[in-house]
C-alpha cells in the first residue's frame, strides 16, 4: 500500500536516526529546563543534557514507570501550561489512582498523523466504512481511531461499545468495510452474528479488522480471518502513549513503530540492559515529539521483540513484533514464567476446543495450581464422557508440553465462560485473594 507521508515513512535509515537523535536532544534539554520532574531525575542518576551525544546515549538517562504516573496524579509531569491543553484523557487505573494524560492540539495532530500512516499502510482510505467499536470518552480508543480514519478519508460508523445487535445490523445497512475493536469482541460479535442468522463473511462487506488492546495470537488472527473472511490487523498504543497510535501494513510481519514520533527500546525485564533485535523483552518508549504529556525511557511493560530489518512494503521504519503479553501479566507457577498467550495458541490448534478459555490460579499447601477451563466446540460436544476424557487429555498433554508445567483442564459446554465487550479477563489468579 502506497505510504501516506512518502517522504517521512521510506526515509533513509541513516537519516532517520539523525532525526531521531535531534528530536531526542531537542526534548531532553526542554525537559532539564521546564520539569521539575525530570530535571531531578537526571540530577539523581548524574545525567545532564550535555551528556547526550549520540543516540545510543539515550541508554544513560534513567528509566520512567507506571508509579511515576501515579505518584504525579494529575498533572504533576505535564510540560504544557493550562491554556494549552486542548484535551485530557483518564486511563482506567486497576489499583491507586488512575494516569491523567493531557494533550495540546500538535499532540492531536501528531496522534492524527500517526494513524493516517498505519492505516494506509494497510489499505484503509477513501470509500472505506470505519466502524469504531472502541469505546468513547475518557478512554483514547475509540477517537484515536476516528481522528486516523477521517483523515485518510474514510467514513466513520462511531458505534463504540455493546449494543451489539444493533451493530451488526449497522453493519449491514451502512455497508461496514472495516471495524475497529478488541479480539475478544470481534469474536462475540461473530457469535451474536450466527444466533441472528447473519454471515459476516458472506452478508456483510466486512474485509479488514484493527485489532488491539489487548493480546492475542496468531492462532486467533488466522481463525477470525478464515471464519469472518477478513485480514486482521495488529493495532498498538498505550493511554499513556496517546492511545492507538502503530498498526502492522499489508504485509502483516510486524508493528511499524514511526521512528521521528517514538523511539523504542527492548530491555531484559530483570536487569534493564539493552538487548539487540531479535531477542524477547520488554519494551521500552520515549515519546519524540510530545508536548503536554512527554515520555523519556518509559516502561511500558508490554513484552515483545523489536525488528530492524528491512519491510518488505518498502517502509524504513522499525517494526515490534506481536505484543506477547505483559511483565505485570505473566504468572510464575512453581518457577515457571506462564502468559495467558502461550496458553491461547495452544488451545486455537486444537480444533475440538472452541475460542473461549480462563485460567484459574490457585494454591493448595506450599504448591501452586494452575487449571484452564475451555469451552468445547459444537462439532466436538457430547455427552459421553469418554468422548471427552479423550479431549481432556489431549489438551492438557499439548499444555504442559509447551508451558513445561502440569495444567488442569476442565471442560465446560459451548457459550458458558464469561463474554466482554470491552478488554476480555482471561486470568483468575486467586493466590492473592
């Protein structure tokens, strides 16, 4: 797909990282001289501006977390004065206070800029019918997503979240060609669209997917795509970040991150030392160019490997590979380092289990448990219990395989775990309760 901003996205590699080397320089000295905030975290780990002579020297300034955030709730890291701010943004905090993010109207433009790129990278434009899934308000989903599609010129369906019968009728009537939502609710949305009698694939102009906000698999994205005769694409941002800011283009071989509007770092989760592309990690994001909400060295959490090879569509910008899961998701059973991914790919190669699953983490004595609970196909239920002690067993064979730890499985009939529309809770962890 033909770029949106040639002279930007085919950029020079060497070039690129010349302007990404200025534009961290540039936001460097500005904070040291407006922010309190990280004029004392440089001072604290002996870092000054001066100091930043390359763009390797990045790796000197001190790491920025979640806490930070909260512990400047609610516009104690802002750079931009009161009068600037042209809108504010609240992520949903699961514990303390939640994070404030502000934005100026070049903020916006810039968040606008960024999604007009990914999605013309994956063939989203003029013609096309967005149906925003997302949720509106405070959280960024949702008019992230619309600011993008309108500027490439597409039309947007903003539905947001729920009402889903209703939705899919839109989606008939409006002649839907592109959707914008979670995994978890493109698949509820399938399966209200069976009960209704309506075929996504075959009664509807759906052809393309963004997809994001939570995890998923390539398991999942080659089931939705052969069940609801679409191409899924990957879509990632934090609220931190702006929102949904990087999708994967048509060729579908990783996250294209805009190398002049995010620099991305993969670091070892543990000791925080660089690693080099290619290795597993936790990613790391400084915000080039932001301007009420900057973000130098922060940690995101999100666990994943960044790609510097060349893309074939022809874009010089580095990709992320699929987001894997998150450091503060991963559970530890009995040593071992579980995400609630590895488990989803496991169970989407197994035809006779559907797409819903949980994981239940519990512990008995000093031992910890970990028991998943699938629900079993249509095609494959029964009500002989051999039939599916057979399931069962192959199941939880394909499990402690991949995951190098004993699972439990408990099968349960077709429509009985929870559904969500907004972000699915795939994990039960009851050791904390």
């Amino acid at each position: 797909m033909a770029p949106w901003n040639r002279q930007i996205e085919v950029m020079p590699t060497d070039e690129l990282r010349q302007l990404q080397y200025r534009l961290a320089k540039s936001l460097i000295r500005r904070l040291y001289e407006t922010s309190e905030f990280y004029r004392r975290r440089m001072k604290e780990h002996d870092v000054r501006p001066d100091d930043i002579g390359s763009l390797a020297d990045i790796g000197k300034l001190p790491f920025m977390y979640k806490g930070d955030l909260r512990d400047n709730y609610p516009d104690g890291l802002f750079c931009a004065q009161k009068d600037e701010l042209a809108r504010y943004h609240v992520s949903s905090g699961t514990t303390g206070k939640p994070t404030v993010v502000g934005y100026t109207r070049q903020d916006i433009e810039n968040w606008s800029e960024s999604l007009a790129r990914a999605f013309s990278s994956c063939g989203l434009g003029r013609g096309d019918v967005l149906q925003v899934s997302y949720g509106y308000g405070l959280f960024t989903g949702g008019l992230g997503v619309h600011y993008g599609a309108e500027r490439v010129g597409a039309t947007v369906l903003p539905t947001s979240v729920g009402n889903t019968e209703r939705q899919i009728e839109l989606m008939q009537d409006l002649h839907t060609t592109a959707i914008a939502c979670t995994p978890s609710y493109l698949l509820h949305m399938g399966e209200v669209a069976e009960k209704m009698g309506v075929s996504i694939k075959n009664d509807t102009d759906l052809r393309i997917g963004i997809l994001g906000a939570e995890p998923w698999s390539e398991q999942m994205r080659g089931r939705l795509e052969e069940w609801l005769g679409i191409r899924a694409y990957d879509i990632y941002g934090t609220s931190e970040l702006s929102g949904p800011m990087f999708t994967e283009c048509s060729e579908q071989q990783g996250i294209h991150i805009w190398g002049d509007i995010a620099l991305v770092e993969v670091v070892d989760p543990e000791t925080g030392e660089a690693l080099p592309p290619g290795e597993r990690g936790e990613m790391v994001v400084t915000m080039l160019q932001k301007e009420a909400f900057p973000l130098v060295r922060y940690r995101i959490g999100d666990i994943t490997v960044l790609d510097e090879e060349p893309c074939a569509c022809g874009r010089t910008h580095p990709r992320i590979r699929r987001i894997q899961g998150r450091v503060d998701d991963m559970l530890i059973v009995r040593g071992i380092n579980v995400f609630p991914s590895q488990v989803e790919h496991v169970l989407l190669e197994i035809p006779e289990v559907g797409r819903h699953f949980q994981i239940v983490v519990d512990r008995k004595g000093a031992l910890d448990t970990m028991l998943v609970r699938v629900e079993v196909s249509e095609e494959a239920f029964s009500d002989k219990i051999t039939e599916l002690m057979v399931i069962k067993k192959a199941v939880e064979h394909r499990l402690k395989t991949t995951l190098n730890v004993a699972v439990g499985v408990e099968l349960v009939e077709p429509g009985t775990l929870p559904r969500f529309e907004g972000k699915s809770k795939k994990v039960v962890d009851r050791r904390s309760l």
